[in-house]
C-alpha cells in the first residue's frame, strides 16, 4: 500500500486524515518562533509554562478560540493532552458515575470507540445504531430511543473512516449532550451552548499533535465520578487553568497561531462556506464519473472526509500510486472502511481540490492497463 508521499510534483496536497494539512505561513511563523519568540531571544519551547509569557500566550489563544466559537460564558475551555481517543475513555471516568449510564448514538468507527472506550468504566446504552445500513446514514434522531435518566448522550459529529457528518445537533433535552468533534472542529460555526462537552484533538483541523481542545458547560465540572490523578481530572484542570502540569506547549502555540489565522480569514462562517464549495466540487466530479462510487447517503456525505471507491475496486491501488506522484497524497481510506478518502480541511487551498478533480477525470478516461 502507498503510505509514504514522495513526489516529484511541484507542489504536494495532503489529504490525509490527520495530521492534516497546516497552512505554510504559519508552518513559518512556528519555525521562526521556535527559534526566537517575540523578539525575546528565546525559544517558545523554552517558555516555562507558569512565566507571564505562556500564560499570556495561553489566555490570547483561548480569547481568540472564544471568539471564532462565540463560547457563552457558561462554558469553560480546557487545553489538555491525551488526544481525542484518551478523552473517550476520560469523559466517562470523569463524568459517569455507578448506577447511572450514558447513551451513545453509533454513526461509525469512531462512535463505537467511543462506546467502547466508556464501556470499560460505566454503563453505555446504544441509543441509535447505524451499523445495519453500514453507517452510510445517520440514523434519524426521531428514531433514536433516548434515555431521560441518561448521564450524556454522546455523537461524533464527523466521522473520519466512514464519512458522514452531522448538519446540525440532535436535540437532545435535558440529557447533556456530548461531541466528539475532532475531525470538523472549527470547519463551521457550532452552537456551542447547545453541548454539554466537546472535545477535538487539534491535529485534524485544529493544529498539530499534542493538544486536545475541550468545551465543558460549567454544570459539568463536578468532582470526578472516581478518584482519578489530578492531570484527567477535568474540574481540576478548570480550576488550574489547565495548568496543573506542564501543557504541551508548542502545540498550544500553534494552535493559538491558527485562531488568529481563521480570525483573519474571515472566521467560521468564511471556512463553512469554504468547505461547503470544495466538498461539492469534488462530490459533483465522483457523481459525475461512473467508475467513481460514494457510499454515504447525500444528506449526511460530510464536507469535510470525502469518502469513495472504485467501481473497479482493484485499480485502487493503481489510483493511489499515480495520484501520490502527482503530488496529491494520502489518498488511501481508513483502514477499516478500505477505499479511498480525501480530507479537506480548512488549510486544503481550492487549488487542491482543483488538482484532485483533474486528476479523477483523466484516471476515469484511461482504459485500465491490462494485468
Ligand atoms: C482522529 C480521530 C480521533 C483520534 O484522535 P487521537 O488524537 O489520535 O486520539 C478520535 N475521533 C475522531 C472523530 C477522529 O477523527
């Protein structure tokens, strides 16, 4: 299988899933201050993490992702570490408590790890299950058999295998509701004040690796459901500022280099009509060429994990290859759902997806080359 991008093509596109494609000014910008930060003759590596420096750094990224997110008062950001899979298992440890259970509406791979994860320290009950359709839908939210009682109900708003995403929150009442958000955060405004939780690791569309993002409604910072040490436990860290140990500090930095940029480039409302013209561009094209096929129904295809495969499932690989050495990398599916996937992040430039919609047209023109 192609795993490795290397090219001669002039320029290259990453369409990975994650680490996702991160916009080169910024790429500079992070050089040049691990280097010397702001003039200080330091590196921000070198910042220790109580100095005024990185609790200013911190505070501007917070002030900035408030912002693009228009986060109400009510809630509390938390820049924690572990990644989006360590936060599966940790909102269940910290949130359900025994004799109590959560519900969990499976859409995918990543909401069954999800379960899987919270499994192994309470009670889940599945309250939507759309593996029988193959999760090529979403399975109608007046369907799902919600529990009042229910400590959280839990979705993954895009799911990054199998490639269908959430248009809007399910209503969920008074049940709080929980999102794992990692692959669409800030691809779009959410209405953050309808969640209880949100969680994103920031190497999709959010940064890089290191630093997960949290969005917790104040109500839910309680003492956690168990004794948990001090670092996963979310209302220690809303009180420390999510400082009781040393945070991963360039991650935060990045993170914070990539508000501003949204900030600039119009925010939210600015990358969700961004992403809505490249998903359509490039599922017009796939719907265009018979030998191109996507699974997922047209209402829940995400815009941001394109997810496809050939009619003629034995030229994937040939497909894979050919683009890879035009510069348009990381093509191959989830492992689990196989395939092809093209991931359009915020930082993937029109011109990628210009790249990739040549190159599907003039593959689907060639007759396959005789085994
Ligand atoms: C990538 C991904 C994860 C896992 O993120 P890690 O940072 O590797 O833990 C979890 N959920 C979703 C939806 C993802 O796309």
């Amino acid at each position: 299988m192609a795993r490795s991008c290397s090219t001669d093509a002039a320029r290259r596109f990453n369409f990975a899933a994650g680490p996702g494609q991160l916009p080169p000014e910024l790429l500079e910008q992070a050089a040049a201050d691990l280097l010397d930060w702001a003039g200080t003759g330091l590196s921000v590596l070198e910042l220790p993490f109580g100095s005024i420096e990185f609790r200013d750094l911190m505070a501007r990224a917070e002030v900035d992702l408030r912002a693009l997110l228009a986060i109400p008062d009510s809630h509390r950001v938390l820049f924690l570490q572990g990644g989006a899979y360590a936060h599966m298992g940790l909102l269940a440890m910290n949130l359900l408590a025994e004799g109590r259970s959560a519900d969990y509406v499976l859409t995918g791979h990543w909401s069954e790890r999800a379960a899987a994860e919270a499994r192994r320290f309470g009670t889940v009950r599945v309250a939507a299950d759309g593996a029988d359709s193959g999760y090529r839908a979403i399975p109608p939210p007046a369907e799902w058999q919600l529990d009042p009682e229910a400590v959280y109900c839990h979705i993954t708003s895009n799911e990054t295998a199998h490639g269908v995403q959430f248009r809007e929150p399910p209503e969920t009442d008074a049940v709080p509701l929980v999102a794992g958000m990692t692959s669409d955060f800030l691809s779009a405004p959410v209405p953050v004040e309808r969640y209880g939780l949100i969680y994103a690791s920031a190497q999709k569309n959010a940064g890089i690796a290191g630093l997960t993002i949290l969005i917790i409604r104040d109500d839910l910072l309680r003492a956690p459901a168990r004794p948990l040490p001090a670092v996963f436990d979310y209302a220690r860290q809303a009180e420390a500022a999510s400082r009781v140990n040393t945070p991963p500090i360039f991650a935060v930095h990045f993170a914070g280099l990539l508000f501003r940029w949204l900030l600039d480039h119009g925010g939210l409302a600015e990358a969700a009509r961004a992403s809505e013209r490249k998903s359509a561009r490039l599922y017009a094209a796939l719907d265009a060429e018979p030998l191109y096929q996507c699974p997922v129904a047209a209402e829940a295809r995400s815009r941001i994990t394109v997810r496809f495969h050939l009619a003629d499932p034995a030229r994937e690989r040939t497909f894979i290859e050919r683009a890879q050495r035009r510069g348009l990398c990381f093509l191959a599916g989830h492992p689990a759902v196989g395939g092809i996937r093209a991931s359009l992040y915020n930082a993937m430039p029109e011109s990628g997806v210009d790249a990739l919609i040549a190159f599907l047209h003039e593959f689907a023109a060639e007759r396959p080359a005789p085994d």
